[in-house]
C-alpha cells in the first residue's frame, strides 16, 4: 500500500501520526483515505472545489504531482503545507 | 589565522577600543556570545535604561563568510520590557560588515553625562570612533539613512535606532540596513525593546564601513566553498525549493485553518479577514505596482522578504511579514494589507516592534476606547508616539503598559513581552516555549507548529526547538534556511578546518539557554514566571471555543528542568522560526 506522509502542521486531524499507510490508486484517493479514519485531514489538502490550497503542495516520491497522479503500493505520497515562521 | 576582535565602547567617557577575541570563544557568536557576554559582565539586577546595562551586537559566526543566508546579527541586552536577558536578531548587511573586519561584537556600556545629546560609533579597518551625531537627534529611520548615505561611503551599512529608541520606550526596535543600493533601514531586531537600550546609551547609530574587504577566508578553502555550493544548490533546486518562495505572509491562510490567525486581540483564533490579508493579495500587486521579493542580506538564498508599493507605484515598505499582518492587521480587525503595509512603515519610521505595537493597538481597542478595525485611528496613536503624547508612549511601551493604563485585563503576554500570531492554544508546545524561553512570548525561540502532538511530547519538542534555534541563532544562519544542527557542525568543521561534531553545536545551544536562564534568575524571575495569563489559560479560540493553554505547569517545568536525552530525531531537526 503506498504511504502518505503527514506534514506536523497536519497533524491534528491524525492525532500526531506521520505516516499512514491506505489504501489509494491516487493522490486524491489516498488522501480521502487518511480523512476516513482520520476526518478534517482531507479538508486541510483540498478546498471546497475539490482543489489543492495554494499553499499544499503534493509530492509522489519527491516529485510535485497533481492529485490525480497514479500511485502504486510502496509509493510515498508527501503533502507539505508551506509553512514558515514571520 | 583569524585576527578576531572585539570593539568596547565605554558612552560614560564617549571612547571605544578594540581587543583581542578570546580564541576559546570563536564557536561562540550571536544570540549565545550575547549571553555569555552578558552572564559575565551585566548585572542582571540593574535598571535596563541605566548606565550598568550592557547592549551587545553579535553577528553570527558564519556571518561574513560565504556561507548562503548566515549574515544574521544579534542585539543583547537586559530588556526593558521583559526585566531579564533578551536577544533579537536581525538580517540586512552590518553583521556581514564587521565580521569582514574581523569584529565579533560591540560591547556598549555606560552613559553619557547629557541624556539629550546624541552619537555615533563609527567602524572602519583603521579603527573605531564615538563621533557626536546631534544633528541626527529625532529623525526617523529613513530619514536617517538618507542623511547617513550622503555623509558616508556607499560601502557602509548601518545600525540605527528611531524615535522610539531616543524615547526609551520599551517596544523600541534596533534598525539594520538591508543590502540594496537604497540600504533601508527594514531590517529590525524588533523584539524586547532593545532600541529603548541603545537609546538610553545616547546612541543613534552605528557606521560600519568594510570597504572592499572580501568576505572571511575559511580554514580549508576547498571543503568549505565547495560546501557552500552543494548546500545552495541543494536548496534552489530541489523539488520544494518553490515552496516558500512568497516569503511568511504567504502562510496567512494555513494559519488561519489551524486557528492561528488571532483576531480582536485573541478574541477567535480565525479572521473572516483571511482572504484581505492574504500574502496572496501582496504578490498579486507586484504586477501592476512593481515591488518583489529579494534578498535582505547578501549572499541570502531564501529570498523570503517582500518589498511592497502603493498604488502609484512608489515604495511603501519591507518585509511585510505574517507576523506583522496578524498583530497590526487581523488581531485589530483591520482588514487591509494596505493599511497595515502603512501601519508597517510607521513602524519601522519609528523604529517599534510590530508585534508589541499591534498587540498594544488591539489592547487599547479591546478595552473600549477605540473601534476594531479603526485603521486611520491606529495610523494616528502610531503619529501620537512620535509626538510623545501619553498615550502614544503607552503604546510604544508594549502591551502590559496600555494595559494598566486601561485597566483591561486581556494582556496576552509572558514575562510581559506581546504574544506573536502563533497561538499557544492549538499548539501547545509552542505554548510551552513561551512559558520557559528567557525570551518570554517570542516565536523564533522555538516554535513548534504541529497541533497533533500528544501531552507527554511538549516538553521535549519545545526544549529540542528552543535548543536548535538558540544554536541556530548563535551561527549567523537565518531560521529560515531551516539547517540542522549536523550542518551547521560541518560549516564550522570546515571554517575552522578543525573537526567539529554536531554535539558540540548542540551543546553550544544548550549552553546558551542556561547562560539565559541563569541571568533570569540572577534577575528575580521564578518559576511562578513561567506561566501564561487567565486569557489564554481560561478563554478558548476555535471549534467551541474548546482550545485553551492547559498545560500543566509540571510538565512545562519539564522543558528548562534538565536536557532530554538525545534521540535522533534531534539531529533532523531543522531550525523554525
């Protein structure tokens, strides 16, 4: 199964957790796969629309990928909010 | 092979003096040689506006190097608004300056006889001069530099400090020029009132002129340069470098989803102003106003700063930073990054901490006595604290002082320094930084910003955070390079052509914390002191209002009671601020 890794930001909805392995053939999918067991995660990834906020990006093994992108078992999907101090 | 030196400068007799830079110090430079400086040679006991308090100015060790983004400098100094030790630090070119000269620190002491004449220090490679500088009594910061760029070499940098320093007023910040040809003074180590210092010192500015002096030669040459190169390209291309390329205010909207946007002075953790307030807004008005990002300092990769215009395409200000939108903008309800881009370049014109003042502003409007969201009314105490009306100095004073003068008992603060945007209520261990920094309420301490962390990891992740920072703070590197402490060890290794193990950074970090923590208590500060107010501890911001600080105080104990136990994650752990 391919592993989303999970930004400390993010990690409220998750309960601190950093990794969790799903279930998912895509981005989008494994990311609505951690907000089923974890619910308000996917909200922090996607808008209302459906779309990424601009300020998440999504990597598939380092690579910047869109939420449709395929995902095969042992992937690693990375949501990293931009974040920085001020 | 390293002619370090350290400027003393005695404002009793009006001389300064060069001395030779202890070599048993060389691994100690910015925010932790200020505190070993200050341990050593200020009594924690004294008036921070008198005579025997110490202002230090430490660049980093790397500053001056080729080392990208390491030209950080640190003010020190007992806080006026704290009563213990602070250390603010701040980018631009005068600490590249004096390390290029081989000065480690200036060391001010003393006080001049007359508290209404004004001077300045001058430093060249020939030497270091206190120069009268009344004529420059009063101006403002721009007005200032514009003074300065005429009389001196267009290869000076400088340090300067605005009304609110002359006034000794306890939000004052220490003003450093930013490495553009215009060399605006936007650059503030802002926090704790250290322009109050400077200012009690009859200091107005200081000169540093290293000509065409190259930056420092490492030890080993090869190893070091070449490290230079593979760091920055790591960081340029790889595949997150655009990440935070729109610089803090970009983080508005995720802060605002994690309940970390405060708004009406801590009221709700969420601003219905997120979208007007959005970085977002800023790039957007790059097009047709021109402004950008850039470089504050040289050498800088991250690129993080902002420098905004107004609609007619002239300058406003820089950086307009996150920090600055929440406590001018959203925490007064003012809607506007325009508003508060003016609020802003009040600020610097003045020479004020953004955080103080904003969280001043929104004090004085949460007690009734003005509207939130009253810009022009804010743009106008702003005015007041230059004119030296009453209230204009208890606003320039911080957040405790209007607080008093209210009577209102909201005053988010510890050790009586203002609260930053990031809230202690969904992120706790932040919280806990607050509650045991020497700093008091300051985010670049050690901010953790990760809500799913569980009770019995608050501890440990503020002290490992607290510990990084002071480390990173101590090299010259910016925070927002983000290095680890393995890194910085291998900067140093290779400067010094000397091995020098990540511990012995670690350890440099940790020492500093209780060198702070020792002058604190020196001071009079108990544990009783390492606490936040009933408004955080008792009213609550989001879903609810359900989140609160409620950490208790024996486990905020736990974070400055002994060192954690390495784990490895502590080498990972990247410097955030």
């Amino acid at each position: 199964m391919p592993t989303v890794l999970i930004p400390p930001p993010y990690r409220g909805p998750t309960g601190g957790l950093e990794a969790l392995a799903v279930a998912g053939t895509t981005v989008r999918e494994c990311i609505e796969a951690v907000d089923a067991d974890h619910p308000g995660f996917a909200a922090q990834v996607f808008d209302a629309a459906g779309t990424p906020h601009k300020f998440v990006k999504l990597f598939v093994n380092g690579d910047p990928s869109p939420p449709e992108a395929p995902v095969g078992a042992g992937d690693e999907v990375e949501v990293l909010a931009a974040i920085a101090g001020g | 092979m390293f002619d370090d030196r350290l400027i003393r400068v005695d404002m009793t007799n009006l001389s300064a003096s060069v001395e030779p830079f202890p070599e048993t110090w060389k691994l100690l430079g910015g925010r932790a040689l200020s505190a070993r400086i200050l341990l050593e040679e200020c009594d924690p006991q004294c008036d921070p506006l008198g005579p025997d308090n110490v202002l230090v100015m430490a660049p980093g060790v790397l500053s001056g190097t080729a080392a990208p983004t390491s030209g950080r400098i640190s003010i020190g100094g007992k806080s006026p608004l704290t009563g213990g030790i602070k250390e603010a630090n701040a980018g631009g070119n005068p600490g590249q300056d004096l390390m290029k000269l081989g000065y480690r620190a200036v060391v001010v002491k003393g006080q001049p006889a007359d508290p209404d004449q004004r001077y300045a220090l001058e430093v060249r490679k020939d030497g270091v001069t206190v120069v009268p500088a009344d004529d420059c009594k009063g101006l403002w910061n721009y007005a200032l530099i514009e003074r300065l760029a005429g009389r001196y070499s267009a290869t000076a940098s400088f340090i300067s400090i605005g009304p609110a320093g002359e006034m000794k007023l306890s939000g004052a910040s220490v003003a450093c020029t930013d490495q553009d040809q215009d060399r605006r003074p936007a650059r503030h180590a802002a926090r704790g009132g250290l322009g109050a210092v400077m200012g009690s010192k009859g200091l107005k500015f200081v000169m540093v002129d290293p000509e065409k002096t190259p930056v420092r030669r490492p030890a080993d040459s090869k190893a070091f340069f070449g490290l230079c190169k593979s760091y920055t390209k790591e960081f340029r291309e790889g595949p997150k470098a655009n990440v935070f390329k729109y610089g803090t205010s970009a983080v508005v909207p995720v802060a605002n989803m994690l309940n970390t946007f405060p708004y009406k002075n801590r009221t709700e953790g969420q601003s219905p102003d997120a979208q007007t307030l959005d970085g977002a807004r800023i790039v957007e008005s790059f097009e047709s106003r021109g402004g950008g990002m850039h470089n504050c300092m040289t050498g800088c990769v991250v690129q993080c700063s902002n420098i905004v215009h107004d609609a007619d395409g002239n300058y406003k200000t820089s950086a307009l930073e996150f920090e600055t939108l929440t406590l001018l903008g959203s925490s007064c309800g003012i809607a506007s990054w325009e508003d508060v881009a003016d609020l802003d370049r009040l600020c610097d014109e003045l020479g004020l901490d953004t955080i103080e003042t904003g969280a001043a502003l929104a004090i004085y409007m949460d007690s009734g006595e003005m509207e939130f969201g009253d810009a022009e009314g804010a743009k106008r105490i702003l005015g007041e604290i230059a004119e030296g009306t009453e209230l204009g100095k208890a606003i320039g004073n911080g957040a405790v002082a209007i607080g008093k003068r209210q009577k209102h008992a909201r005053v988010p603060v510890a050790k009586g320094q203002a609260l930053p945007a990031w809230d202690p209520r969904p992120l706790k261990a932040t919280g806990v930084t607050y509650c045991t920094s020497p700093m008091g309420a300051d985010h670049t301490a050690g901010l953790i910003v990760n809500p799913g962390l569980s009770p019995d990891q608050f501890a440990q992740a503020s002290q490992e955070s607290q510990l990084i920072n002071a480390a990173c703070d101590s090299s010259g590197f910016c925070q927002f390079l983000q290095p680890t402490m393995p890194e910085i060890a291998e900067f140093y290794s290779h400067f010094y052509g000397e091995a020098v193990p990540k511990e012995a950074v670690a350890e440099i970090g940790w020492q500093c914390l209780l060198d702070e923590w020792k002058f604190n208590e020196g001071a009079g500060f108990t544990a009783a002191d390492d606490a936040l107010p009933a408004c955080l501890t008792e009213e609550g911001i989001g879903p609810d209002h359900s989140l609160k600080f409620d950490v208790p105080a024996d486990v905020v104990a736990q974070a400055k009671a002994e060192r954690f136990p390495e784990r490895e994650e502590l080498w990972t752990t990247k410097a955030t601020g």
